[in-house]
C-alpha cells in the first residue's frame, strides 16, 4: 500500500489539466507562419523542395497544411521568411481554410459549415469508429494516446468504440488505398446515422506523399461530406481533441 | 363396445394400405384424432377418482386384461395424445417433399407404425397385466425402429435404428428380469400387480434397480442414453419430438409406475435416482453444448431433461421416505410437471428443426446462419422454445423448475445434515443445469437464425408452409397458458401427485404462489409489450436504414467466413469439458515449400466419453474376437466336412473312454 502511495508520488499528475490551453514544447512543429513574400526565385526553389506539393502559388504564395509533411524544410531554406509555430490548433472543417497565407495568425474555423445534428446529438457524447485506411501507425499511435491517462479525451465524451455499429462517426487515418477502399465503404454504411467524417494526417486529408500512387483510391472522399480536418504528420492529440471539441461545440 | 372400437381401428390401421399415396394421411390423422378423443373421454372419467377406473378388455392365457387409468396415467394419456396429435399434423407438411420418391408401400408403411406407436404408447400407459403391457412395450420399440429409418437410404440411419434396436431390447431383458423376479417369488402372474406383494416381502433396491436400468434406458439417463444421441437425429423430426416429447418419458412412467408399489428403502432410492439425475442433467447439458449437429444437440438436451424430472422424482420419493408429504407431493408434482412441459417445448423445438432441416438439408449449425430473416415465424417459435427449455419465466419450464426449486428448498429445512449435502447439491445442480442451457440456446440460436448465411442453400431457404406452423402455435400456446397461468396445472397435479401421496395440500396451497407468479410476469409482459409499442412508435417517426450485417467489413471470398462459429463460441466451455467430450482435431500442418502455402484442412469433431467406453469399446472388441474366430468359416464346403469328420471322431474317443 505504501510501496504504491510512494510509486504514485514519483509519478506526480500525469494528466493534462487544460487540454484547450496546454502549451507544447517550441520544437513542437504547428501552424506554419509567412512572415514576408518569398521572391519569385526562392518560390520557385520551394515548390521544388517541398516533397508533398504543399506551396500554394494561385492567389499569392501559401502554404496548404493539407497537404505539408510538416518536414521543415521550407523553413530552413527560408529562415527569415517562414517559421513553424508550436501552436497546435490548426484543424479546421473547411478544405480552403487549410491554406496559409501570409499574415495568417490562426486556422479558422467555418461556423457556418457545421450541421446543426453533430452539435445538437453529439454535444455531450460523440463515440468513434476509426479506420486505418492504409495508414503508417502513426496517427493512429497519436488518437490512440488521445484517449490515455494523459490527454484524456474520455472527460468530454468523446470516445473510440469497437464497432461501427456503435459509433457516431468514423475517423479515417491514411491515403485510403485500394485494398482499404471497399472495407472503408462498408464500414461507413454499417454506422448509423446522422454520423460524422473525420480525416485526421495529412495522408487522409490530401493523399500527402501518396497522392500520385496508383495503390491509393480516394474516391470515397468525393461521395460524403467531410466535417472535419485535422493536419498533421502525425496529427497531435491535442490537435485531434481540441478539433473535436469545436466541432461539437464544447 | 369393445369388439366394435377393436375393428374400428384393425380397420382403419389396414386399409392405410389400400389408399393412394395422398389420401393415407388423412385415414391416419382420422383414426388419431378417434384414438386421442376415445382415450381423452377416459381420461376425464379417470381424473380425481379414488380408485382407479377399470375396463375389462378381453382374456388371456387366463389373465383378465384391463385397461387400468389412474390419475397418473391419465396425466400420461394427455402428454401422449397432445405430442402425438401436433406431430401428426406437423408430420403432413414434412413428409410433403418424400412423397414423390418414396413409394406408396413405403409411405403406407410410415403412416401405419405411426399408428401402432400412438396405440401401442397409450396401451402401454393403460396396462397393468405383465404380458400385454410387455407386448405393446416391445410393439412400441419395433415401430420406433421403422419410424427411426424412415430415410433408410442413408447408412447412419439404418445404423442409428439398429443400435436403437438393440439397446432396446437389452431394456426389455431388464424388465423381463425383474417382472419373472417378482412373479416367481410371490407365486402371482406376471404384471404390476405382482409388485405390491415383492417389495411388501423383500428389501426393494435390487429390483428396483433392475427396473430402473429397463426403463432407464428407454428414458435415457447417462450412461444408459447412447441409443438416443444417434436415433433422435436419423429420425424424421416429427418422430424426433414424438421421441423425445412422450416415448423417452415412458421409461419415466415406467420408473414412478413402479415406485408406487414401493415402500420399503425409499431413502436409498430416492438417493439414487437424485445423483443419476444430476449427473444426467450436468453431463447431458454440458456435451449439449459441444455439438454442431443441432438435433443431436437437442437430443443431448432431453437427457439433460430427463434429469431435471429425475431430480424432482429423486426428492418425492425422499419426501415418502422421511413422511413428509410436502417435499413429496412437491417434488412428485414438479418432475411430472416438467414431464409435460418437456413434451411441449420440446416437441415444439424439434418441429422448428425440422423445418429447417427441410429448408436447408443440413444438420450442421455451422452451414447455417441467418435464417431469422428468412424464416421469421419458425425463429420465433424456435426462441420461444429455447426460452422455455432454458426454464426463464413467463414459459412453462420456469413452472416446473420452480416447483423442484421450492420442494429442494423446503427440504432442506427438514432433512438432517448429510441428506442437505445431497439437497444442496441437487441446487447447485438444477442452478447449474439452467445457466448452461441457456448458454447452449444462445450459441443455438444466434449461429441459427442470426447473423449471415454460411452456405448456400442456407441463403436460399424460406418459410415453412402453414401446415408446418400451425401445430407449434397450438403448441406455443400452450406453453404460455401455462407459464403464466401455473394455478391452473396445481389441481390436476395434485391428483397425480396424489397417486403418491394421500395429503396433497400442499400443493392447493401454492395457489397463492403460483397467483403471485402469474401476476408479476402478466405484469412483465405488459410492461414488455408497452416498450415494444413505443418502440414500434418512435421507428415510425425516425428514418431506419437497412443494411447487410456487419462482419468487420471482412472483403474475402464470404463474409459468412467472418463471424463467429458454434465452436468459437463455446470454446470455453469444451476447454473445461474435456474429460466428458473426447474433442478430436484433424488438420494437416502448413509446409514451408513454397512461399504461398498449399490447400489445407482444419476438422474439430467431438465424442461422447460414455459411448466410446461402454458401448463402442466393448462393441469394438467383441467385434474383432468375431472376426479371429471367423477363420473357420472359410465358406469351403470341403473344410465344413472335415469340421463334421473331426466333431464325428473327437465325439466317439470322448465316448469310447466313458468322459461323457
Ligand atoms: S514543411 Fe510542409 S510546406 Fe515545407 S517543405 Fe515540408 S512539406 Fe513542404
């Protein structure tokens, strides 16, 4: 009894107390901030550099989360005039929201856009089916600890289940390859309505480094409506339950 | 009287022969229904009467033959005509696909065993007289056995009728035993009659052990049950119910028919028959479990059965033993009740098996899978009997469990400290019985009728014709009049118990009990009705999608592959059953050849501990001793000459030297 009083003592609170106000570590690589226009010629060096087509130039130079690997390596190349941010909030449910613009200081969110149902039913319990559509393991790693001791998400109701029976919404990590497309299919079909679509990673979002492979399928993604964005490579818990939270209004 | 209803019936039993092919049925039906209404006026004058009601039938060797019915027997009569009759009518819409390739003899044939079985079971319930009650005892096996191998063109159902046979008439030995036992020793005929003198004059266990393994191998307690496992599935299913409803309780009937003559040793009888029916109950539930053939799993499910009306037979003949006519009358009522009640909702989960035997041709639940949507009344029917064999309220198995249940507890306040330990035990093991079988029905049930079809012919199946529904409703019926009117079985109960006891009232004054029961579930099914309303209300209002079951969105060949087996399912419970069900696994392993492993095979079966060490290892060694002496018979006539020449000399030397 004592052994264990002490083993908790060491290990102090594990538990992130304010998951809407935790601050991450500066290495943390979030929201990409253009601070100045890259010239002509340095656009055009970036948009070869960058491995996943993320350098927006239609309407002024940009940077699409959507599609970024968070690699940094724009940032390195341009130090003066792209920097990386630790903020973690940058999931949004409007695709041309993803896109950075100079001058940007935060992703936003379309109200609008929200179904009156998802806030209406899943305000105060929103469970989750997930489906690793060709995923790496790594997002899949990160919803996973989004629902551990740490970060928690169980306090909002917020919840994977088993089954897609049981589920309000599925979430879908990967580029969605062939062999995934048609499970994907009938895992969609078998939740119940009114459900949610959630992408979480780059990879589900925009295909990332995989979109011109001939493994990958996405027409899916053209037939239903999509609720939510969440960025990253691997997206942050954080990222993933403060989206959530927003999304359902919490 | 007589002579006019013995030619009525001669009649009618022959001319079966001389119709054409559809209009047999209809003769058979017609003479049933004449039987059942014969016997049940009978049984309405027999009821509640002092002394048993008398007809004088005819004489033989000098033995006056009567038709004796008490209570008992009339209780009997009811369970008979009320199996027989449904079966009879279930009996036209199974046998509708055999008509065309059975020949008319064939059919004819069917339908006259059909009748000698009714009027052999009813003389059987009816006679006192030793040799006629023998006659129509053997009468009712031999024309089992043609029912058992209707579909004689299969090898194991010939084989499962022959081992039905045999077993058969190893029962009838025993019987024979202890009938000459007790007639040669008072000097009286043979019949029951001759048992009231014997167990007066001589201590009672032998005998009546004798008695006990004859009939007890008709009613099939473990380890006499291995004839029931093999002739339950080869038998047509209304003959299945029919067998398991009525004529494995008359191995029942057999055993308290006896024990009314009984009143000496009742203590170590009423010991004996508890712990062979625990262990019939526990064992027989548990292999229940095991099997993939779902009517050798039912079979399975009559032992089990059979041992919850021993147990309540086990503690009525206690009960007379300490003079308590509480636990008897009890226990008595509770077990014969539970007679009944098996006859029904058993009976009831046979017919529904059939039908699906007859929609999808197999018997295994493994091929089996979603039928609920393709074949909704037989489901319900199916679920309703899986609920009352499972003894939940408001079906009647709850009823009689309930009774048992009551007289254990009772008893047990009575009873000194080591006849509890046996009481408790019986507890444990009707709570125990129960659990498991509800367990058995749900695997039953859910890889039946739930989820996706794992064959083909499966997903081509659809309902069964009205003919086929319309005896499990009257049999649906009447499981739920009793389930939620159990008043209502106390009277006639308690005339049977009756039989066993003289004061009865403490069955008359469960009234108040049974009325407290009665109200509580018509509540629960009001209740259970109202959510079903509101229910049925807000799916009105909502949109409903209907889509395929889900199978973890599995995109292989089969989706039925996906979801669970009946093994899987019961995985856990044959891991712990492994010493009474020999599990056999054949599979070839995986070889590392080639980089994508060749065709393989996984096979589980299983086998009865009990079969392969009494009958099948005995049979087996008799078999091959057989076959060493058979080097004689070399079917060279020149060898049996030279056989003849040798008995011819060894003859004369034995003589000539005076051995002989
Ligand atoms: S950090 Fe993003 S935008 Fe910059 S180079 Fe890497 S992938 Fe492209």
């Amino acid at each position: 009894m004592i052994k264990e009083i002490k083993i908790l003592k060491q290990h102090g609170i594990q538990y992130v107390p304010d998951l809407k106000g935790a601050v991450l570590t500066p290495l943390f690589r979030g929201r990409p901030v253009i601070k100045e226009q890259p010239s002509e010629a340095e656009t055009e060096m970036l948009i070869r550099l960058c491995p996943s087509d993320a350098i927006v130039t239609v309407g002024g130079f940009g940077i699409d989360i959507g599609k970024c690997v968070f690699c940094k390596e724009c940032a390195l190349a341009c130090p003066n005039k792209i920097e990386f941010t630790n903020d973690y909030k940058i999931a949004t449910n409007d695709l041309n929201n993803l896109i950075v613009r100079q001058g940007d200081s935060e992703i936003k969110f379309n109200e609008e856009k929200i179904r009156p149902e998802v806030r209406k039913l899943f305000k105060n319990a929103l469970k989750l089916r997930q489906v690793s559509a060709g995923g790496d393991n790594s997002c899949e790693f990160e919803l996973n600890a989004s629902g551990n001791v740490n970060f928690d998400m169980g306090r909002y109701g917020i919840e994977f289940v088993a089954s897609p029976r049981h589920a309000d919404g599925i979430v879908i990590t990967g580029p969605i390859t062939e062999n995934m497309a048609e499970a994907l299919q009938i895992c969609w079909d078998a939740t119940p309505g009114p459900k949610v679509l959630i992408l979480v990673g780059t990879d589900a979002i925009s295909g990332g480094m995989f979109k011109n492979s001939p493994a990958v399928k996405r027409e899916f993604l053209d037939k239903y409506p999509v609720d939510l964005y969440v960025p990253g490579n691997p997206a942050h818990p954080l990222t993933f339950i403060n989206a959530v939270l927003r999304l359902i209004g919490k | 009287m007589n002579e006019i209803i013995f030619i009525i019936i001669a009649v009618s039993a022959l001319g079966i022969f001389a119709l054409p092919k559809r209009s047999q049925y209809y003769l058979m039906l017609g003479t049933q229904i004449f039987l059942a209404a014969l016997t049940g006026y009978l049984m309405y004058l027999s009821f509640n009467r002092i002394e048993p009601l008398q007809i004088y039938l005819f004489d033989l060797l000098g033995n006056d033959v009567s038709l004796v019915i008490d209570s008992l027997s009339a209780f009997f009569i009811f369970v008979i005509n009320i199996t027989v009759l449904t079966g009879a009518l279930y009996a036209k819409g199974y046998l509708k696909p055999y008509l065309r390739d059975k020949t008319r003899l064939e059919m004819a044939w069917h339908y006259f065993n059909f009748l000698i079985l009714h009027i052999s079971l009813l003389m059987v319930a009816m006679l006192r007289e030793g040799i006629s009650f023998l006659v129509f005892w053997e009468l009712m096996s031999v024309s089992v056995f043609f029912l058992i191998i209707f579909e004689s063109e299969k090898q194991e159902n010939k084989e499962a009728g022959i081992k039905f046979l045999i077993q058969m008439h190893v029962a009838f030995y025993f019987i024979i035993a202890a009938f000459i036992i007790c007639s040669i020793a008072t000097g009286q005929n043979i019949g029951f009659e001759s048992l009231e003198q014997y167990f007066k004059d001589y201590p009672a266990f032998p005998v009546f052990l004798l008695f006990f393994i004859g009939f007890g191998i008709k009613a099939g307690f473990i380890p006499l049950h291995t004839w029931l496992i093999h002739a339950h599935p080869a038998a047509p299913s209304h003959i299945s119910g029919i067998m398991s409803g009525v004529i494995i309780k008359m191995g029942i009937y057999g055993i308290v028919r006896v024990l009314t003559y009984i009143h000496s040793d009742l203590m170590p009888i009423g010991v004996f028959i508890l712990i062979i029916s625990i262990i019939s109950g526990i064992f027989g539930v548990t292999i229940a479990i095991v099997q993939h053939d779902y009517k050798k799993l039912l079979a399975y499910h009559s032992i089990e059965n059979i041992g919850i009306i021993g147990i309540g037979i086990g503690i009525g003949v206690m009960g007379l033993a300490i003079n308590n006519p509480v636990l008897a009358s009890l226990g008595f009522a509770g077990g014969l009740l539970h007679v009944l009640n098996h006859a029904l909702f058993k009976s009831l989960l046979f017919y529904a098996a059939g039908s699906i035997y007859q929609q999808t041709h197999t018997r295994n639940i493994e091929n089996l899978g979603g039928l609920m949507k393709k074949m909704p009344s037989t489901a319900v029917f199916f679920l309703l009997g899986a609920a009352a064999i499972s003894g939940l309220p408001p079906f009647n198995g709850f009823i009689s469990e309930f009774l048992i249940y009551t007289s254990l507890f009772k008893s047990l306040m009575v009873s000194d400290s080591i006849l509890s330990v046996t009481l408790l035990a019986g507890i444990v093991a009707l709570a125990v019985i129960g659990g498991l079988a509800v367990f058995c029905f749900t695997k039953v049930f859910s890889i039946i009728f739930l989820g996706t079809a794992r064959s083909d012919k499966t997903r081509h199946s659809h309902e069964v014709r009205s003919s086929m529904l319309f005896p499990k409703f009257i049999i649906a019926i009447l499981i739920i009049m009793i389930g939620i009117m159990p008043f209502m079985m106390l009277r006639p109960m308690s005339f049977v118990a009756g039989v066993f006891v003289d004061d009865t009232s403490s069955l008359r004054d469960m009234t108040g009990t049974m009325s407290g029961i009665s109200l509580s579930l018509s509540l629960l099914i009001v209740f259970i009705g109202i959510l079903f309303f509101i229910k049925l209300k807000l799916s009105k209002v909502r949109h409903t999608d209907i889509g395929s079951t889900w199978g973890c969105a599995y995109t292989g060949s089969d989706p039925a592959l996906h979801q669970y087996s009946a093994t899987s399912y019961a995985e856990y419970i044959i891991m712990k059953a492994k010493i009474l069900v020999g599990v056999k696994k054949h599979f070839r392993y995986l070889t590392k050849e080639n980089i994508f492993p060749g065709e393989s095979y996984f096979k589980t079966g299983s086998s009865d501990v009990f079969e392969d060490n009494l009958v099948s290892r005995p049979a087996g060694g008799l078999l091959s001793f057989m076959e060493k002496i058979a080097v004689f018979q070399t079917g060279n006539i020149q060898h049996y000459l030279l056989y003849a020449i040798v008995f011819v000399i060894v003859i004369s030397i034995i003589s000539i030297f005076g051995i002989i």
